[in-house]
C-alpha cells in the first residue's frame, strides 16, 4: 500500500494542465466494442481505473495500439466471448466500476452479456437497476445467479422502445444510449443524463454513424442503425481535476493558473467557487486563481448561510462536495454542504476534524462547516483515503496544514488523479510518495 508524506504549509505557484476526463473515458472506451473499425481516441488520462479498462478490453481481444502518450487506436474486430465466461474477467470487472458499461454494447453487437457486480467507490448504495430496467424494455431478457452475477441475452435484435428512467443516471444512460443505436426502430430516453460526458459520448457515436436527437438534453430519440463505423475522439479535460485545482489554490493561498479547460463545458462549478469567496479569471480557455490570504463565503439575500448540494447535471456535480468542504473550513463564514446521492460520502470529515476544522456531521447527507478564516491552521495527522474524491480532498487539507501528514491508501487517489503527486511538485508542493 502507498502512503504520501505531505509537508504542508507551502505557497504553490504556476501552470497546471488538467487531465482527460475520467469519468468520460469510462463510457468511451466501452462504446470501441460497437464496431469492427478503428477507433482513435486522445487526451486518454493515465489513471488506474483508465488503465484497468484498457487491460480488460486488451484481454477480452480488442487491438489496442498507443501512438503518443495519452492517444490509444482501438479495434474492437474480433472480441472473444468465451473470455467473458473465464475467472480472469470475473475478478477484472470487480475491480472496476466502469465494466458495468461493457454491458450495453456486448448486447447490441453480440446479443449476449455479463458481469458480476462492479467494485468501485464505497461511498454508499450505488443500485444497477437504471442500467437492467432500461436494457430489459429494449428486449434484453435478465438473469441473476446469487446476488451479484449478472448474465443478459437477446432473442434477435434489441427494438427500440420508450422509457422514462427512475433516475438521470449518468452510466445508466449511456449503457442504454449504447444499446439503443444499433437496436431496431426508435428509442427514447426521458429523464436522460445530460452531463457533458454524456453528450461527448453521443457525439462520438453520431460520428461513428448513430441517429441520436436531442443532444444536451434530458430527451434523447434514437433511430437505430445497422452498423457503426470507426471515428477519432478527444475528451474532454477533466472538470472535478480542474475544481480540485481550484480549491487547492484558494487552500494553500497560492497563484496558478488551470489550462486549457473548455470553461463552456465547467456548467456552475466556477460561479459555486465564487460563492465560497474565491477569485476566479478567465483568461481565453484558461482559469487563474490568484494568491488569496481570505476568502468569504456568500449568504442568500435574507441574510440565511449558504447551502452547496449536489444535483444532477446542468447541477453542481456531487464529485466536488467534498472538495467544496474541505475548502470552506477556512474560508469566513459558514456552510451547509448536502450530498443528497450517496450517504456515505461524507464519512471522511472525521478527519478533517482531527486536523483541527471546525464541522458538524448533522447526518449521513449533511455537513456544517464553521470557516476558521485562515486564523488558525489545520495540522497535519496520519490518515487513511476512503475514496477517489475524499482522498484528494484530504491531500489538499494536508497542503495546507501545519506540519506534516501520512496518507495511507493512495491508490484510491490514483484511480482518478494521474501522476498528482509530481504534477504538484513541480507547482512548489512537497509531496513524497512511500
């Protein structure tokens, strides 16, 4: 197990380039099964969860080919079936939460699919029911062997059908939107995700041949088609590395400025950043944080503390709550943090309590933060990373804190964070990876 040693305390400064988006490589790199052709994609970030996908898809027989350091050619021409069937696969999509998304194409192309129930994020209940529900109306038909096996099949073709979904699930849509274009006839998706991973990944597949409507939107109509054909994509930067950021700068104090960051594509991330006080401009597609010794959160107009949850998309992403929190203990004033989704995803503020913040945990979903207004410091403990986002929330707690830290479980950061440790360093940080 890797452990950061975090000497805390530092003023960082300088440029920083955010990485692919992981959370839209996940879908991406599943949708290379739709078709035989070659499937350039760039801008890939060179994470764990990323890398393991890639692993799967290489064993299961996709042609995976590296032409420059973060650009993959993928062609998916002869997947081997019989190697869904084999222990490896079942102890690789353990592992990963994306594999739930391999189950969308493998029935669209190949009429049959299956899974054991993906790992992951523990961050509380995190139900596949959205994914089934939604391939069951296009004429998969469902088989579950003890509580965690998942086996789907196909009499013929999928058909097109209309669904209005329990929940905007981000994956869940995109397994079903994958399914769907090449199923016959015509789908539509009410209450669809619309986040820009989303929307990237519709995009990609209009260009690999789809008929898909309404892009962006939470109603998607698809026409299915018979085939699909190779495409080049680039993905998107990665919007919760580029809040990360943020909240890094406005933490530490310090001067950087974010590149080349689509900022049409960021929603409200920035104006929720500016709300906790911090100053953000915009400089073409780049975002400079400039050196702040105090940052004051807003209240609503009635004079009431302000409230940052999560919603879905155009929403404030639940991935940057807890960024949000760590922040705001030192900023001025006060906050409620509510992360409506996941109940356990709070769970790491004990820490942040040990280090010396000032929160009440008033229940699973909900945090109070009194800002300690940069008059007293947080102080570095020894302390263990639950998940991808907690765990980077606490290294920005340790940058910034008296002394020095140990986190422990740093392969939870790097599922999601390429090379933070040395991209950080190079800004001033003093991070040692043990």
């Amino acid at each position: 197990m890797a452990v950061f040693e975090v000497r805390g305390g530092r003023k960082l400064q300088g440029e920083i380039v955010p990485q692919g988006a992981k959370n839209e490589a996940l879908q991406i790199l599943c949708a290379v099964l739709l078709t035989g052709e070659p499937v350039t994609i760039g801008n890939v970030p060179n994470i764990r969860d990323v890398n393991k996908l890639i692993e799967l898809l290489r064993d299961m027989g996709v042609k995976v080919g590296q032409v420059a350091p973060d650009t993959y050619v993928f062609q998916a021409e002869d997947v081997r079936l019989d190697y869904l069937d084999t222990p490896a696969f079942v102890a690789q999509a353990r592992e990963l939460r994306g594999s739930v998304m391999l189950l969308g194409p493998l029935l669209a192309r190949y009429g049959r699919a299956q899974l054991p129930k993906p790992g992951g994020d523990k961050i509380g209940r995190r139900p596949l029911d959205t994914h089934f529900v939604g391939l069951e109306k296009l004429g998969a038909q469902l088989t579950v062997e003890g509580t965690d096996f998942y086996r789907l099949h196909t009499e013929g073709k999928l058909r097109g059908a209309h669904m209005l979904l329990d929940e905007a699930s981000v994956t869940g849509t995109a397994n079903i939107v994958m399914a769907a274009v090449l199923a016959e006839g015509t789908t539509t998706i009410y209450n669809a995700a619309c986040e820009p991973y989303l929307q990237q990944l519709c995009r990609m597949l209009v260009r690999m041949g789809a008929n898909i409507q309404g892009i962006g939107s939470n109603l998607l109509t698809i026409e299915g088609v018979e085939r699909l054909g190779g495409t080049e994509h680039r993905m998107l930067p990665d919007m919760i590395e580029i809040g990360s950021f943020i909240g890094l700068a406005a933490m530490t104090g310090s001067e950087i400025t974010i590149k080349d960051c689509q900022i049409p594509e960021l929603g409200i991330i920035p104006d929720t950043f500016r709300k906790l006080g911090i100053q953000l401009e915009f400089r073409g597609d780049d975002i400079h944080i400039p050196a702040q010794e105090h940052y004051e959160l807003a209240t609503y107009l009635d004079g009431s503390i302000l409230t940052v949850s999560d919603h879905t998309w155009p929403g404030f992403t639940p991935d940057l709550l807890s960024i949000i929190l760590v922040v705001a203990t030192q900023a001025k004033g006060t906050v409620l943090i509510h992360q409506k989704m996941f109940e356990s995803r709070l769970f790491f503020v004990d820490k942040l309590i040990d280090m010396g913040a000032q929160i009440i945990l008033c229940d699973p979903h909900r945090a109070t933060v009194i800002g300690l207004d940069n008059q007293k410091q947080l102080h570095g403990i020894t302390m263990s990373s639950p998940d991808i986002r907690a765990g980077v929330a606490l290294l920005i707690a340790a940058l910034s804190a008296e002394g020095t830290s140990r986190i422990l479980n740093v392969e939870q950061i790097d599922r999601g964070y390429q090379h933070i440790d040395e991209r950080l360093n190079a800004l001033g940080a003093d991070i040692r990876r043990l």
